[in-house]
C-alpha cells in the first residue's frame, strides 16, 4: 500500500498483514477452511492425525462391535437377558462404547492436539509431545484421560442412538424386502428373530446395500445430534491452562475447566445454539461415511467368515 510517509506506510502494512492473517485463520465453511489450510499449511496437512487415529481405530473397533455383537446377541448376555429387542441396541450400544473409550482415550488425546497445532512440516509432531509430556508432569498419567467424561457424554448416546437407529432402519428394509417376495414377517412369531434369520439367508450384495444405507443414516442423525457434546470435548482437550488465571482470590477456572454442563451452558450462553453445532457439518460428513463404509464391511465380513465356518462344520460332520 503506498502512504504519503514513511510512518503512515509502516502502519498501513501493519494494517495490511493483520487482515491478511485474519483472514487466513478465519473459515467460512467447511470447503473454505480444507482450500486455506491446504494452501497454507500444505495439503498434507488435512491428514494430519492419520496415525495416532488408525492405531486407535484398530483396538477400539475390535472392542466395540465384538462387545456390542456379544452384549446383543449372545443368550448369556445380561443386555439379552433383561431388555427388550426395542432396547437392547441402545443398551448394548452404549455399554460397549464405554469399554472401547475408555481403552483407547490418550491416543484420541494424542490425535486430537495433534490436529489442532499450527506448526508446520514434522514440528507438529514433536510439539505434540512435548505438550503431552509437559501436562503429565504437571497433571500425572490421569490426565491422559482428560476429557474422557466428555468423551463419553458424546460417544455412549451416539453409540446407542445409532445401533437403535441401524438395526431399526436395517429391519425396515429387511421386512420390506420380504414383502415384496410375498412374506410377511410380523406373522412369524418375533419380529426380531424373524428378521436376523431372513437377513442370515441374504447374499452379500443385499446385506451391504441394506447395511450401507442405515449406518449412514443413523449414523448422519446421531452425528448432528451429539454434535454439541463433540464441541466440548475438543475445546477442552486442546485448552492450555494459562498462567494469568490466578486471581488475588486463588485460582479462577477457565470455562474449559468446568463440568460438561456448565460449560456446554457457558458456550451457548456466549454463542448461542450456533456455537454448539459448531462443525456438525464436517463432523456429519466425516462419520455418516464412515459409519456406512465401516458397518457394511463389518457386516460382510461377519457373513463371509459365517458361511467358511458353516461349510466347514458341514464337511466335519460328513
């Protein structure tokens, strides 16, 4: 910018480069914020946090469907035992995301402060266990947890909504099927039994479609509804404890500090509702997928590997 003298030139450029930055840090939608960190911080950036997340995907998946398969499915199962088909998803849902969070959460710690840093090239990485090692020494190994209550107030209604969600959607289009072939399933005792054993006869095309189609659905309509749950939990794991928040009356807490309710008030005190969905439309967009590709590969796999073992036995007993 030209400016009449030096003085005024220098603070025009000030000017200048603060809006630039401004702008650089500020995103106006989701496909805004994935161009100006691409361009800025280079395209591999928007994978950053691949690593921590696969090495948390592998044990917490294995933990979670196997336990939600077990708590859903199995006769000796106090979810089978004692709740009702209408229930039993949400219950066993929710009882297995406790386990799988609570096993895998210094690594969701590990990733989520990974993704929020600013540095570039591999200093991420480095800072990110610095960062980490610098509030265990302060705060002990416990704090690896932090966040976890959060984590949970998000993950245990996710889970349950969506497995309520899955298996009913899955049910519908099961008993549609059916009656298209002429067969009424609510004539045959459990409605329940009586579509696991039509969805036991599908082929693998029937099963993925079906599959495919409700993990995304239910899993679209859990992500925007424990969406201001997500907003707490990440706030508060990325929150660095600031020296000035030490008054003359003892130490202030910072919002982030405070109880899962009371600060989610706090956001929507100072934000409104719009703070609260903050992001659900990444975050929709990342997890209907997700839950889409995730279950339906689940689902064909657990079919597959059932007709090795049934044709297995099968040549046994011959």
């Amino acid at each position: 910018m030209a400016a009449p003298k030096i003085g005024e030139m220098s603070q025009s450029v000030g000017v200048e480069c603060a809006v630039e930055e401004t702008q650089r840090r500020s995103f106006n939608s989701t496909f805004d914020g994935l161009r100006k960190i691409a361009r800025n911080e280079g395209i591999t950036t928007l994978w950053r946090g691949l690593s921590p997340t696969l090495a948390m995907t592998v044990p917490a998946n294995i933990i979670y469907f196997t336990g939600y398969d077990w708590l859903r499915f199995n006769k000796s199962s106090p979810v089978n035992r004692y709740f009702s088909d209408n229930y039993a998803p949400l219950v066993g849902g929710s009882i297995a995301r406790i386990i799988a969070a609570g096993v895998v959460s210094p690594i969701e710690m590990f990733r989520t402060r990974m993704q929020a840093s600013r540095s570039t090239g591999g200093a991420h990485f480095a800072e990110t266990v610095q960062g980490i090692g610098e509030m265990v020494s302060s705060h002990g190994y416990t704090s690896l947890w932090r966040g976890l209550t959060l984590t949970l107030w998000r993950d245990v209604p996710f889970s349950g909504i969506y497995w309520w969600g899955y298996e009913t959607i899955r049910g519908v289009l099961t008993e549609t099927r059916e009656r298209g072939r002429g067969h009424n399933l609510a004539t045959e005792g459990s409605r329940s039994r009586a579509r696991t054993r039509s969805q036991s006869r599908e082929n693998h095309t029937a099963t993925f479609t079906d599959s495919f189609i409700a993990g995304a659905t239910s899993g679209a309509v859990a992500s925007i509804l424990t969406t201001p749950f997500d907003v707490g939990k990440t706030r508060r794991q990325v929150f660095a404890d600031p020296a000035s928040s030490i008054s003359s009356a003892g130490k202030t807490l910072a919002p982030e500090e405070l109880s899962m309710p009371r600060f989610l008030w706090h956001i929507f005190r100072q934000e409104g509702f719009s703070g609260l969905w903050r992001g659900w439309i990444p975050r929709t967009l990342k997890v209907a997928p997700a839950c889409a590709i995730m279950i339906s590969s689940y689902e064909v796999g657990k079919r597959a590997f059932r007709s090795i073992n049934e044709r297995a036995d099968r040549r046994t007993a011959v």
